[in-house]
C-alpha cells in the first residue's frame, strides 16, 4: 500500500491515524457487533458516539453555552440560503463582503430572499487582497454582516475578524475552521461544509447563537430551519451518520495533537515554508496573494509559462504529490495543505518544484 501526499481542494486528505482507527472499528465498533454506518441513528451507541464529537469540537473551539452546534447535511452551499431564512427576521437587507468566488456565490444566492449590500469587495486587485475594515460600507439596516474567512479558491484569508456592530456576524468558515483558535463569542454563525479541515463530505457543521434560532418565517420548509435541527439534537431526520463518527475522530486527534493553538503553529510554519520557497523562486513560481493576507490553507501558484504546467502535473504524479493541479477558474496550480496534511508533504512537493526548476534548466 502507498499513501500520496493528496494536495486536493476538497474532499480533502484525512488524518492519517484516523483512518487506521476507523478501519480497525470498521466491522465491530466498541463491541457492538457492527459497523457505525450501520446503526439506528436513535439507538444508544450511535447517541454516544454523536454527543462525544459534540463535546470534542466545544472543547476544541471554546464554543460557550449559549451556542448550538448542528450536524447537517446539504453543505455551505445550503448554509448560503438557510442563513437569509433563519436570519432576516422580517429586514430587507444583509452585508456582504465578496472576497472571491465563494463569497460571490453566497450573494448570488442571498439575493433571492433579500437586497444584498455589497459592504466591500476586493474585485479592483483581481481578489487578491481582503478590503481593509475602515473601507467598509455597512448599510443602515441591515440584517447581519457575512464574510468568508478564508476564500479556498483564491487563497485569500482574512487575518482579522471584521467587526459587525449591532448586527451578527457570519462566517463561511469551510476551509479555515480548526485551523487556528477563534473566539466563537464575536460570531453569530459559523458554518463549514466538513469535507476540507473536518472530515468526510456528507457533513456540515453550523456553530450557532441561540437568540438568532427561531426566527425563519412559518412556511419555512423543515430542513431549513435551524429551529428544528436545534430542537432535535440535528436528529429531525437521519444525520450523516458515519461522517458524523469520523469528524469525532479527527477532533480527539486534534486534541491529541495539541489543539487549534499548536495546529495553528504547524499550519503557519507549513505555509510559511511554502511562500518562502515561492518567493524566492525567481518568478519561477508566483502566488499573487498580497502578503498579509495569504491563505495557510490554500495556496494558489502559477508557473513562469503556462506550458509548463502539464510538464509539471505529470511529474507530481511519479512523485506521489497528487491533486495539485488550479481550480478551472484560475489556471496553475493549487496545494491545499489542510490540518492533515503533514509537513512531510510540504517538504516533498518542495523539493518536486525544486528540481523541476533544475529540469527546465
Ligand atoms: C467548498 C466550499 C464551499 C462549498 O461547500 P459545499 O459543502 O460543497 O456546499 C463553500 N464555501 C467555501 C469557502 C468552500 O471552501
């Protein structure tokens, strides 16, 4: 068996003693006589199971009491309406910050239960910067303030957390949650779709404050109401079950890991690492994130001559670097480099561009 160094955007690598736990309970969990993704979501194994990640993922973010944590399905793209419907209690209006392609498909899609104000946008720099908070227009009456904390296609990441007056304050946090501490306290809603830093797709994970619970209009269907999925224990219909148990997983070895303080420094020193190699490239290799605000999750870069790009791909491959190659909107490439990607992987797709330079001569 060879494992690659999986550089992909999403679904993304997994820790790789996860895996090795779940293959081991696969058939027989805790003697239980099956496996997880066989179990009565009601029945008390998998209840244990469920409230033990629970419990995990408030002890690792210091989520406080008086936020619920939701097991859904139906994605961040899901959480783009849900949001507007549980959230704009009767206003007309929300802000957004559009800092890339992420944020811009949140819009798209607010706009069809609401005004959208576009507070700020960092379109002018070909989103490769996050619009400074003193340029922000927040409008009057505005429901609440959304941003994406870290764009996983651009890889552009916020380094602070956008001040939203009154209003609540939501945050895509799909490619960035877990990645470093945050204080939940100054955010309304953070959601995550779970299958970049959390664990399989199937899963999405919304972190919400109990007075913005209850407020979506009667004729809400159910499953978008965060009501019902709060009063249910996110059991109003079957969950993602064996997601559910896997993202339990992968935060006790976040625990064991040290926690988000101690990922923090790893991710840094990965990224960091990463840039400096590129920068010093030549121009070999570019990223055209400004400085600040590069992501340390997911790092765009492109080669001196796009010709190269395919050279370059088919190698990767011979060196067991897989899913490297940009998303279809910005060409190059891209290497997510998410909690479990390990530093081995960032040395080994370091030392590929090194001699590929050396290759071209
Ligand atoms: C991947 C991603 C999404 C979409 O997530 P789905 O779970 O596929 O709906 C939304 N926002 C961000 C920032 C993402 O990285």
């Amino acid at each position: 068996m060879t494992r690659v160094f999986n550089f992909s955007a999403g679904p993304a690598v997994l820790p790789e003693e996860v895996l090795k736990q779940a293959q081991a309970e696969l058939l027989d969990w805790h003697g239980s006589g099956m496996s997880v993704m066989e179990m009565s979501h009601r029945g008390k194994e998998f209840i244990a199971i469920a409230e033990m990640a629970e419990a995990s993922l408030r002890e690792l973010m210091n989520i406080p009491a008086n936020y619920k944590v939701l097991f859904l399905q139906g994605g961040a793209t899901a959480q783009f309406a849900m949001v507007p419907i549980n959230l704009l209690r009767g206003k007309k209006s929300a802000d957004y910050v559009n800092t890339g392609e992420w944020s811009k498909k949140a819009i798209k899609e607010a706009r069809k239960f609401c005004s959208v104000n576009v507070a700020a946008t960092s379109e002018s720099t070909n989103f490769s910067t996050v619009p400074p908070q003193q340029e922000w227009k927040l409008g009057p009456d505005a429901a609440y303030l959304h941003y994406t904390p870290n764009e996983t296609i651009g890889g552009v990441e916020f380094g602070f957390v956008p001040q939203s007056g009154n209003v609540p304050l939501v945050a895509d946090m799909s490619s960035t949650i877990l990645s470093r501490p945050v204080d939940v306290t100054k955010f309304g809603i953070i959601y995550a779709g779970a299958q970049k830093n959390i664990g399989p797709a199937g899963l999405t994970i919304v972190i919400v404050r109990e007075d913005l619970i209850g407020g979506a209009a009667a004729n809400t269907p159910s499953m978008f109401d965060y009501k019902v999925h709060a009063d249910s224990a996110s059991m109003n219909n079957t969950p993602p079950t064996y997601a559910w148990y896997i993202a339990g997983l992968v935060f006790d070895w976040l625990k064991k890991k040290g926690g988000l303080k101690a990922m923090a420094e790893i991710n840094q020193r990965k990224a960091e690492k990463l840039y400096a190699f590129i920068d010093a490239s030549g121009g070999f290799y570019k990223n055209p994130v400004e400085k600040q605000s590069r992501s340390w999750m997911n790092v765009p870069f492109t080669l001196k001559d796009s010709a190269l790009d395919e050279p370059f791909l088919k190698g990767t491959k011979a060196a067991g670097l897989v899913q490297l190659k940009g998303h279809r909107s910005v060409g190059g490439m891209r290497a997510s480099i998410y909690n479990a990607m390990p530093e081995a992987g960032i040395d080994a797709l370091i030392n590929y561009m090194q001699d590929f330079i050396k290759k071209q001569g």
